[in-house]
C-alpha cells in the first residue's frame, strides 16, 4: 500500500501517537550514504539523534553536531536491543552484502531489537523489486526483511524501495580510464530507474520528521528520469570531455571475474550476477507508475557533474602523480 493516500491531518496524527520535541531517532550506518544525509538532516532540525555504527572514530563527526555515538554491529540483536531502547523512531537498513546468509543474521537482529525495544516508527532502506521473493540477487535479503519487519505487531514501517543507485557507476572510473569503456552486464538499451543516493536521505529524514504513515507501507523512489546504460555512458562522455566513450555489455562470466579480481568472494560475485539477470530479464523492476510522489529531483546529468566528473578527475590526478 502507498503511503500518500488517506494521510490524517499531520498535527491532529502527531497529537495522536505522542511525538515530543524529545522523541529520539535511531540512524543505523550513519557513516553511509544514505544515512549519513539522515542524521545530519535531524541534527539540523534540533532533533535528538542517536547514531549507529561500527567505528567509532566515523560516527565523531555527528557527536561534534550533537548526536549520541553507539558503537555496535547490525548482526548483534543484544546491541542493537540497546541502541534502539528509547527511541521513537528509526533508519534502518542492511549493510553492503557480505553473503545471504549474512543478510539472513542482520535482518533478524534487527526485527529482534525493534520488536524488544518496543521501537514504533521506522522508514526502512529497500530496493525497487523487493516485492519478488526469490532469485533477485542482494534484494532477495531486502525482500525477506520487508517481511520480518511487517510480521512486528504495532510497529508503523515505511519500506523505501529505492532505484538503482546512480553512485553505482562510480565503480567505472578505473575501467573507463584504463581501457576506455564503460563495460557492465546490463542490457546496453534497457531503461531502469537510477536515483541518488542524497535524494533518497533527504527523503528517509523528511518521512521520519513527519511522521506521516501508519501500519505496514511502501514507497518507490524512482529517480528523475529512467535511464539506459547506454544513455548514461553518453552523459558521462560528456561530462568527463571523453566523446568517444562507449558502453559495452560483457557476458556474465567476464562480469563474475572482474567482480572476483575487485576482492569479491565467488558466492558474493554471484549475488551481483544473479540482480544483473533479474534486471535484464524484468524480473527486477518498478511497481509504482512514476509520480510526483516518487520522482526523486537529482538528474543523472547533476550526478555526474556533481560526484563522478570530480570523482574520475581526482583518480586520473593520483595516477598521473603516481
């Protein structure tokens, strides 16, 4: 069910659930892309913020803005048990995947401690396709803990299915610049939807300041636009002032070994080859028709002037020193 339909009044539905200007929130991975733009969202809204991670030294810069710092891991029911106790509300999602069976024990520590620690709000970090049950790589373990957070009696859940993320291309700069392509396992001409990762925080934080859902919910976050691969090669070409850059879909297996040669594990490689299948086959896809609603504001053409222009010129500089 949406989540922009049949809202109550915003002041009347405050009233009604008992928000106090000394409601805290809970940020899990504060240090990271998204929750980073979370909990610095709050803090500039003088709310209480109770952030989340497993290196301290990452979470001292939300202390020096006045957040509480808790040092813990996501897999730890007990901790986050701890780190949940007396907050009101909550950013949760799953770290980068590791293994399935890791998504498994981090999902299940997190229904664990929301449902011990009586946690009543949350807006949790999904992905578009995580309606699908099986067979969608690392969204199959979003899917599954969509479901262990909406089997939390009296807990109100708003599941943000997010597109596929426009800091994803990052991982190109090296190929483009050491062997001038931009090579990947997705359909040349298939449109997906891509979305940054801040649009996506600033969005959490606005739901989570209003408060404005109830029971079990979900939103798409599809980005401004769909785009292609090869239309995003294009756009990328010409942001970095490399006209002749092409795309180029490799087969999978060329995928799993550069995946491998980049540090992954096999088994985690294959998770990545198994959502690039999911995506070129339409098994992964959008459910929602694109909205107001969910239509993120960040083109993919600010992207790349913004993070992955700066980005490749900051890497092309420490070679060129090198």
């Amino acid at each position: 069910m949406n989540s922009t339909k049949g809202e109550t009044n915003l002041d009347s539905l405050k009233n009604k659930i008992g928000v106090s200007t000394d409601a805290i929130y809970v940020i899990l991975g504060a240090s990271g892309n998204t929750g980073s733009i979370v909990a610095d969202s709050l803090l500039s809204k003088g709310k209480k913020v109770r952030v989340v991670g497993r290196d301290a030294s990452r979470l001292q810069r939300f202390v020096r803005k006045g957040a509480e710092a808790f040092t813990g891991d996501v897999s730890d029911a007990v901790a986050l048990t701890k780190a949940f106790r007396g907050a009101h509300a909550g950013y949760l999602l799953l770290p980068p995947i590791t293994s399935r069976e890791d998504q498994e024990r981090e999902s299940d520590a997190i229904a664990k401690a929301v449902t011990e620690s009586g946690l009543r709000y949350a807006v949790y970090l999904s992905s578009y396709g995580a309606h699908v049950p099986q067979c969608t790589g690392p969204v199959t373990g979003l899917h599954s803990a969509e479901q262990k957070l909406n089997a939390i009696g009296g807990l109100n859940v708003l599941h943000l299915r997010a597109a596929y993320f426009m800091e994803n291309n990052l991982t190109a700069i090296s190929m483009i610049q050491e062997m001038g392509i931009f090579g990947h396992a997705l359909l040349p001409n298939l449109k997906l939807p891509m979305t940054a990762t801040p649009d996506v925080g600033n969005y959490a934080a606005k739901r989570l300041l209003d408060l404005d859902f109830s029971g079990k919910q979900t939103r798409e976050l599809l980005g401004e636009r769909d785009l292609s691969m090869a239309e995003a090669t294009a756009i990328i070409a010409r942001g970095i002032g490399k006209p002749d850059l092409r795309y180029a879909q490799f087969p999978y297996d060329q995928v799993q070994q550069v995946l491998e040669q980049m540090g992954m594990s096999p088994k985690k490689a294959a998770v990545y080859i198994e959502m690039f299948t999911a995506i070129n086959t339409g098994v992964l896809a959008a459910q929602e028709l694109r909205s107001r609603e969910n239509t993120t504001t960040t083109s993919f053409e600010e992207f790349v002037r913004d993070v992955f222009a700066p980005a490749y010129r900051a890497t092309q500089n420490r070679r060129s020193v090198s």
